[in-house]
C-alpha cells in the first residue's frame, strides 16, 4: 500500500515548517542563557566566600574545593539527563529511585568481586536502558503525561526496592571503589571527569547531530515537528533512555562512594526534584526548546557552592530549603521577564 501525504500538508506546507524547525533549534542551542547563570555563580562565591569569612570559616580550602567538586557530580550527571528530556518540554520524577535501584544492583552484582565490575556494569546499563524505554512508550504511546507517567514508575521502582531490601546490601570492591570514589589529582576527584565526560557527550550530541536537532526541534513545537516528517515519538523515546542512563551512572558512582547500595541514597539525595532546579537554574526553559548542558552545569555549581556554604554556617535544614528555594522562584522570575523582553 503506497502511503501519501495528507491532502492539507502541501510542499509550501512542509517547507514552511521545516523553516520553523531550524529557527526552533537555532533559538535554542544559540541564544541558551548560559552567561548570566555563571555570573550568578561567581557573585554566589563571592558572597559565600565573604559571609563564611566574616563568620571565623575557611571557603577557600583543599577540603571545600574537593567537597565541592565531589558534591557536584552526582547531582550533575542525573541533571546533564535531566536537561535532555526537558529540553523536550517533558521531565523524569523516575531518577531518584532509579539511583537507589541501579545502586543496589551494582553492589550486590560485584559482591566484593573485581572479576564482576563489568557484567555489574552492564547489568546496570541495560537497567537504565528498560525503564527509560518504558518512561518513553508510557508517555508517548499511552499518551500519559510525564509527570504522571515518571511518577507512576518512581513508584513502581520503589516498591520494588522495598520489598527486597530494607538496608544497605552487596559490596563494592576495594579497588573500584576507591578509584572512582575517592582517587583525586590534587584537588580534583576522578569522579570529576565522569561528570565532564558526560557532559561533553550529551553536549555535542545536542550540538552537533541530528538526534540533539531532532531535541530542540521537538521541544520548540511539537506539532511543527510532526508536520514537518519528524518522529517525534522515537524522540521523546530515546531521551527518556538517555535520562535513564545518566541516573544508572549516578547509581553506580554512588555505589562506589559507600561501597555498598543503599535502598534510600536517592531519595535522601532528592535526585529528582534538585536535578530538575539545577536544569531550571542553568536557564532551561520548563516548556522546552531553549537551553542546554553548559547552563545546567552552572546550576549544578550554584547549589554545590550554596550547600558547602550553608554547612559551613551551620544552617538547619529549614534555612537551607528556603534559601534555595527563594533563589530558584528568583532565578526563574529573571528568566521570564528577559523571553518577554525578547519576544
């Protein structure tokens, strides 16, 4: 059967979309808001530095800049796959179960056992594989929203996790676990260059392939993108996978830093909300189409500076989560009110 195009979508049609497609990715990858939140990092040092001095601390030590470094990655590799799907105008509430999951399967794979880091590894991969695979055909197939389509799986992942495992289980080798844990080149760990490492991949398939083409087009309009012969659904498909994956990786880091999976390191880390405010912060924008990878990390080293100076001031819990939570509405009020300016 000799398929054709419907009647409405002329050439005129399908070029003139085609035309909307480009300026959707062109306005996305290079009008990305990126400068303002790096001058939003360093006036945060700046101030962070200041305050903790004032208050007898030291902001400036190889112990903070290590800690600083090392708080930055868990959160930055979930939140590098966070920005893929909201560049998509969707998001992944999955990853923060999905951590402690793929953090428990790491751990009780490799038993102790250097001869089973890699099958643990690849378990654990194809793991991340699954569910970004079942996030995408929920939401694009069912057609569920994806909130409540991530959701619904972050419950599904932790019921799993509670009927098999009330505790810490499995073990890390000592070997691994050092190395990806706690190794460092002076002030830098080597779980850094993890980090950099997938930041770097997720940010020139962004920039230059067609799949990140492919983000930015979707996330600008999904309609354009359909009208223009896009597939949209294999899209939305592979970015959930990609979010996934970047989850798994965070699970295994953390794995490697306790030396053991632990049922809650997730959603104690509360990977799902923060790696969506580090997104937010960075400057992407919630309804898709505009952002990127260089900005998220920005956000990233915002709330890690903001944490090792809120524990060096001794703030509780309460302070802290209000504190942030005043510098995201801000931060998103800024980002606003420069698109209507723009626009």
């Amino acid at each position: 059967m000799t398929v054709v195009d419907p009647p409405e979508q002329s050439a005129g049609d399908r070029a003139a979309a085609r035309h909307d497609r480009v300026a959707a990715w062109r306005t996305g990858v290079l009008a990305s808001p990126a400068a303002p939140v790096y001058g939003a990092l360093i006036g945060i040092f700046i101030i962070g530095w200041i305050v903790v001095t004032i208050d007898g601390g030291s902001f400036l030590t190889t112990g903070n800049i290590v800690n600083m470094l090392q708080r930055s990655v868990a959160l930055g590799i979930v939140a590098v796959g966070q920005t893929v799907v909201i560049l998509l105008g969707s998001l992944d509430l999955s990853v923060a179960q999905l951590i402690s999951l793929s953090s428990l399967l790491t751990s009780q794979t490799m038993d102790g056992q250097q001869s089973n880091v890699l099958p643990a590894i690849l378990l654990v991969l194809a793991l991340g594989v699954g569910v970004g695979l079942a996030n995408g055909l929920i939401i694009t197939k069912l057609r569920v929203n994806a909130f409540i389509a991530t959701l619904g799986m972050a419950l599904i992942l932790d019921g799993i996790i509670q009927n098999k495992w009330d505790g810490p289980a499995g073990g890390v080798p000592v070997g691994f676990s050092q190395d990806l844990g706690y190794t460092r080149f002076g002030v830098i760990p080597m779980s850094f260059f993890l980090l950099l490492a997938v930041a770097i991949v997720v940010f020139v398939m962004l920039r230059s392939t067609r799949f990140g083409y492919r983000i930015y087009a979707v996330g600008g309009s999904e309609d354009v993108s359909k009208l223009s012969g896009l597939r949209t659904h294999r899209t939305i498909i592979a970015a959930h996978v990609v979010c996934s994956l970047t989850a798994v990786i965070t699970g295994i880091f953390l794995a490697a830093r306790l030396r053991a999976g632990t049922p809650t390191v997730g959603t104690d880390g509360g990977y799902d909300l923060e790696s969506i405010a580090a997104v937010v912060l960075g400057g992407t924008a919630l309804t898709g189409g505009r952002g990127g990878v260089v900005g998220t990390m920005g956000g990233v080293a915002i709330l890690a500076v903001l944490d090792n100076a809120f524990n060096q001031l001794e703030f509780n819990a309460f302070l802290k989560d209000v504190v942030r939570g005043i510098i995201l509405i801000a931060a998103i009020a800024v980002y606003a009110r420069r698109t209507e300016k723009k626009s």
